[in-house]
C-alpha cells in the first residue's frame, strides 16, 4: 500500500541542506521505494513530506540510509528529533506523470 509521512523537524534549515545533498551524494538520488520527496522551510525549522511504496521501506530507508548520515554529520549530538512532529497518512492517489507513476 503506498504510505505517506509528514515530519516537521525543530532545527535550522542548514541542517535540512546538509542532510540532502549528503543523501544525494551517497544515493544518487534514488532510494528503492521513495515516489516522492519534498521539504520546504517552516517558521520553526523545516518539513518533509514524502510518498512511499510501503512504511516498511521507508522504515528501512531511516535505518539504513538516513539514521547513519544523520549521525555522520553530528557526531555524538543527537539529530533533532521529529518523533512526536511525524504524522503518517494513506495516500489515496498519486500522479507524476513525468515519472509514469499512477496510483
């Protein structure tokens, strides 16, 4: 089923540009079960909103892809923490025609 999140995240929007071009580099932009990724600045940081083919690989893509980058770029300071911000939603249907993605 395909799966959406929303995080706002209480921290600069620096932090949010070092993450992704980092993510960049290391995936070329292409993570297996990402359709969609954007983020804009908010008043009190930043926000992602992202469209999966399921949790479990967006799950996957925290643990594996996201969590050691995060770690990577602060040391022993723990990322911000978007826990209690993240609010996840069934998506009913997506079109990106360029992609040739329908659901």
């Amino acid at each position: 089923m395909t799966w959406g999140v929303i995080v706002d995240v209480p921290a600069p929007v620096e932090v949010y540009d070092a993450m992704h071009a980092r993510l960049l580099e290391r995936t070329g932009g292409s993570v297996e079960g990402l359709l969609v990724h954007l983020a804009r600045e908010t008043g009190s940081g930043f926000q992602i909103v992202e469209v999966w083919e399921s949790q479990a690989a967006y799950e996957r893509s925290t643990t594996e892809i996201v969590g050691p980058i995060a770690r990577e770029l602060t040391g022993d300071a723990p990322p911000p923490s978007s826990a209690d911000t993240a609010r996840t939603f069934e998506v009913r249907g997506l079109v990106l025609p360029r992609a040739q993605i329908a659901v």
